[in-house]
C-alpha cells in the first residue's frame, strides 16, 4: 500500500492549523500536524480501518474517515494506494466538506 495526499488534503491541514494558529504555540501546532500525519499513517496497516464518511456517501465512491481529535481524515483506498483527500476540522460546518 501507498499513501498519497492529495492537494486538496494538503490545503485542508494548512487551512486547519492556520485556524489554530493564533491559539496555540508553535511547538503545539507542530504536535498537532504531527499527531494528524501519525494518524493517517495508520491507514497502511489497516487501510479500512475507518468508517464510512456519511457526508460523502452520495458520491458512492467509496470515502472513509478516521478521526485524530478534532480532525476529519478523509481517504478512499483504490487498489494499492490509499488516497487522502481531505484534511478536516470536524467543528465546521460539514457542508464545507469538499468530496
């Protein structure tokens, strides 16, 4: 398996700790990014480890989510490669969700 982060993923966490930013410090914000990246590393154990993104389900392509605290991890797996596609603040409005 390969993991792969999309634009739009790499957009969605700098977008994220931009928000945080002027709340936290900078070595908090670098554990945060941290934290989300481990997470999502996860995936190439167990790549269907997440739950199916009910926000994304009419698309039927199959999205799933994990969750690293307040942070949406967006990812569909097609054969050997696990795609991030959105990195997601869960205290938005989910309409904002890109899918």
């Amino acid at each position: 398996m390969k993991l792969i982060y999309t634009e739009q993923a790499l957009f969605g966490l700098e977008e994220a700790l931009e928000f945080i930013a002027p709340k936290v410090t900078q070595e908090k914000l670098l554990e945060i990014r941290d934290r989300i990246l481990d997470k999502a590393d996860t995936l190439l154990l167990h790549p269907l480890q997440g739950q199916k993104e009910p926000y994304l389900e009419h698309l039927d392509l199959g999205y799933r989510r994990i969750i690293e605290s307040h942070y949406k991890i967006i990812y569909r797996v097609i054969d050997e490669y696990i795609y991030i596609t959105d990195i997601f603040d869960s205290r938005q409005d989910p309409d904002k969700m890109k899918g």
